[in-house]
C-alpha cells in the first residue's frame, strides 16, 4: 500500500518513518510544507507550499500527491493537520488516520478534552479567576507536548498570563511522575492494549528519555474509561501525572502517533503499521511483551552527499575491520554499493592472507570487484589504476598518510572513518 505521511519531517513522521520502512506491504511516501528533515528521511519527498493554516490549498496540494503517487492513505503527524484531516471527509481523496471532527475538536482543546471527560473522574481541578493558593498550573488550550506550559508560582504572573491574549487552561499544580500511555485499538475503538511509559527527561515537549512504567491499575482504568468514551481508533495515547497524593490525573489525549512510541515499538507494537490496519479495517492481534528497555534521544546526523562515484578503494586493517571485529557501517555500505553497481577493490597489507581473514570474519570475498594485496611496501596510489573508468572513484582508509598520498597523485576524495557515514543512503 502506498502511504503518505505529512508534515515528514517532524519528529511524528520520523517514527512513522522508523516503524513503516521495513515493512514489505508498504511503500511510504513524504511532504512538508517547510524545508525539514524529511527531505533526508524519505526517498519519495516532496516539498509543497501549502499548510494547515490554509485548508483549502493544502487539501489541493495533499490531493494532487494523492492521484500522482496513487496514495491508499495519508498519516498526520502533526496535531494541527488532525483537524483538517477530519474536516475534509470525503474532500481527501484517501482514507486518513484521523478520528470523527467532533472527537478530533475534542482533542486538540483542552477545555473541550477536559469538559468532555470531567465525568470520568480523573480530570485535573480547573481554576476559574485568580487562584486561593499558588503553585497552580497553566497549558495553553490548544497546543502540543508541553510547549508553553509553565508552574505559575504567583498571581501577579497568573494575571499576565490571563490578560496575554492566549486562552490558556489553569489547573491544580501535580507535582508527582509524569507518563504517557501508548495506546493501540482496533477498527471498532475497542482498546486492546495500553503501554504506560515514564517520561523521564523532557525536552521541546518530546519525552527523550523513556522508559516502560510498571504496571498500574490506575492508569489502566484511565486508558479503558477514555476509549470507552472516545472511540478512538488504532493508535492513540495520553498524558497523566500524579497529584499531590499520587493519584494520576489526565493531561491531554492525542489521536495519533507519538514521537517516543519507539519505545513500546521495541517491545512488539509497531503503533502505525496497526493504525493503518484499524483504519483499512483489516484484522490484527497485539503481541506484547514485556522486557527491559530503555529509550534515550538526541540530535541524529544525516547527510546528502552528491558525490558522483562508480569504484570504492577499501582498506582492510582498522577499516573494515575494526579493533577485531566487523565495522557494521562499512559492511551496510559494501551491500549498498553493490545493489547500486559499484564495483569495489579491496586494497590492504593485512599481515596474512586477506582472503583467509575475510572468512573468518564471515565476510563473502565475492563482494569485492578485486583484492589487491600489497607485499612489497609500494604507495597504495599505485595499485589504483583509474583507466577505462567511467564515473571516477573514491579510497577509504584509516591512515592519514595513504589518503594524502592518494588525493594528491589521483586527486580522489578521501575518506577516513569519521566522514563514511555521509555515503550511506538510508532513507526508505
């Protein structure tokens, strides 16, 4: 099936991306509506100028896609295009993962989540007017993660943030651990299973340090009593933290996919490729399960080079191999270059046999076009031989002197360990 995911580049799409680029029945496609890390991600990206604040235009814009890439269905990653999404109905030319408008409404305001769910017992005491005693807590009402979130220590800053012109909601201050419940249900909204996680270190509003929280009734009762209510269909969370006697109260619910579900990915549920199901219809089971595992971010590197090449010189010693063992990323780039019809040359004066070492580090010698075994103490630069070669070369090798030789005699780019990830094409 043929997926479109939107915008790609925020760090939703890029679980989606994580979860769904293995998948052998679907084919993931992106676009942003701002130049973003998506364009790096996806291997089918387009870049268009429309986004939610006109809904007409991206409609038209996602639709055009839509019929140009024959697209089955279009995941949001972003709260604002939920929304939309929901709006549209039958005006989306796909299927979106996208809830009813009014449950959608419901979930992206705050006084509508918590008004609609006050009955259920667990929803925060709000604050109408200035507040008898401080600490209490302020969220924008609409809005994602924690962004614009704050403890208000003072009337004086309560009263600036009511006249700020941004209708916030105020709420008892809950100083206790704070979670978010990965939830996955099926075509019907029953709930099938919810995954409590802790959210350890936050940063932006993005839990980027999780771990699998014990099991607790509590927050199980909260999960069933909101799909209950909601019907929410495949994946969805929530928030909740614990008030000052540790009881856990609602924070806000999503209908869609979390950055940080890469966590209880790890331990069986891939959330989109079965939203995706619950949204087709299409039958699954939950397999979870439960081991250690804990999920830590931070800022991830990717580069786009556009360095034209058709023939790779590659070292053995502290190259390929690496303080005894296989380098992973060098072997990843030798199957790529070889689906891509690179022809690559082993160049080494590895102390005994090459061929000998490379089986016994379980790697094929027919992966390589050619292995030159250097015995007599000549430069690498003269074993490359550049003639009849269309489409020029490069030399990966870990001592500085070979590369500085190579460069200046052939003019190749030359690479170190440090620089090859650049050449390693990732995206799906």
């Amino acid at each position: 099936m043929n997926v479109l995911v939107f915008p790609c580049g925020s760090e939703i799409g890029l679980e989606i991306h994580a979860a769904l680029h293995a998948c052998k029945d679907v084919r993931l496609h992106g676009a942003s509506s701002v130049d973003d890390h998506g364009e790096f991600v996806y291997a089918r990206y387009r870049r268009i100028d429309a986004d939610s604040r006109d809904a007409d235009a991206l409609l038209a814009a996602l639709n055009a896609l839509i019929a140009e890439w024959d697209i089955d269905i279009v995941l949001p990653a972003h709260d604002s295009v939920i929304p939309l999404l929901a709006e549209a109905g039958p005006a989306l030319h796909a299927k979106a993962t996208v809830p009813s408008m009014r449950i959608a409404r419901i979930c992206r305001d705050k006084h509508l989540t918590y008004n609609r769910l006050q009955h259920l017992g667990f929803v925060p005491r709000r604050i109408d007017g200035l507040a008898d005693a401080y600490p209490i807590f302020a969220k924008p009402a609409v809005g994602q993660g924690s962004q614009g979130a704050e403890r208000v220590d003072s009337a004086e800053r309560h009263r600036q943030l009511r006249e700020s012109g941004i209708d916030y909601v105020f709420a008892e201050y809950l100083p206790g651990e704070e979670y978010t419940i990965d939830c996955i249900s099926d075509a019907q909204g029953r709930l099938l299973h919810a995954a409590p996680r802790r959210r350890t270190r936050i940063r932006n509003g993005i839990a980027v340090r999780t771990s699998p929280a014990p099991t607790d009734a509590a927050l199980q009762a909260m999960a069933a009593a909101i799909a209950d209510d909601l019907r929410l269909r495949g994946a969805w969370f929530f928030q909740a933290r614990r008030d000052v006697h540790g009881t856990p109260k609602l924070l806000e619910v999503a209908p869609r996919i979390a950055g940080s579900m890469a966590l209880s990915r790890q331990r069986g549920i891939n959330y989109p490729l079965l939203g995706i199901y619950a949204y087709l219809d299409r039958p699954f089971q939950v397999l979870a399960q439960d081991f250690p595992v804990e999920m830590d971010r931070a800022l991830h590197s990717r580069f786009r080079s556009t360095l034209a090449y058709r023939r790779v010189y590659l070292d053995l010693d502290d190259t390929l191999l690496l303080r005894g063992r296989v380098n992973p990323l060098l072997m990843a780039l030798l199957y790529q270059w070889r689906d891509d019809g690179k022809s690559i040359v082993l160049l080494t004066r590895h102390a005994s046999c090459p061929r000998a070492t490379l089986a016994a580090h379980r790697i094929h010698a027919d992966l390589f076009e050619d292995i030159i075994h250097l015995t007599d103490g000549s430069p690498k630069s003269a074993a490359i031989d550049l003639s009849g070669l269309d489409g020029g070369a490069i030399f990966i090798d870990d001592a500085f002197s070979e590369r500085h030789d190579v460069h200046r005699r052939h003019g190749l780019a030359v690479f170190d360990l440090d620089a090859v990830e650049q050449l390693l094409d990732s995206r799906a």
